[in-house]
C-alpha cells in the first residue's frame, strides 16, 4: 500500500471511514446518510485524484530525465 498512498492519505481514508460509521450508528437511516455517503466519497475522490496525480508527475519527470540526458549526450 506504501506505493499506492501516502501515509496522509491513509489516516485520511482511515479517519473519513471512522467518521462516516460514526455518523451511520449515530444517526441511523435516514436522508441524512446521503450526505454523510457524499461527504465520504468526495474524499475518495480528492485523493484519487492525488495518486493520479503523483503518477502523472512521476511520468512527466521521468521523461524530463530521459530529454535532459539525450540533451547532455548530443553535446559531448
């Protein structure tokens, strides 16, 4: 998991997940559990979006090494 998410994306999935039980138990099911469900999955979403994001700069910086190189190598 160490590859996939940061150790602050954890305790955030860990402490969204605790809370929306919480508020499952405390509040039961009524029309508010919608919100809590919402509430819930755009923290799902924000750090997904993190992750892709992390992969996409890990992407673009390896190929920034790969053009620097070729740059370094085309000069010597």
């Amino acid at each position: 998991m160490g590859e996939h998410f940061d150790i602050l994306s954890v305790i955030v999935i860990i402490v969204t997940f605790i809370f929306f039980t919480l508020a499952l138990f405390i509040k039961g099911l009524t029309h508010d559990i919608l919100l809590e469900s919402a509430v819930f999955l755009i923290s799902i979403k924000l750090i997904m979006m993190a992750y892709k994001n992390s992969i996409a700069t890990k992407s673009i910086l390896k190929e920034l090494d790969e053009i620097k190189k070729a740059l370094k190598d085309k000069r010597a």
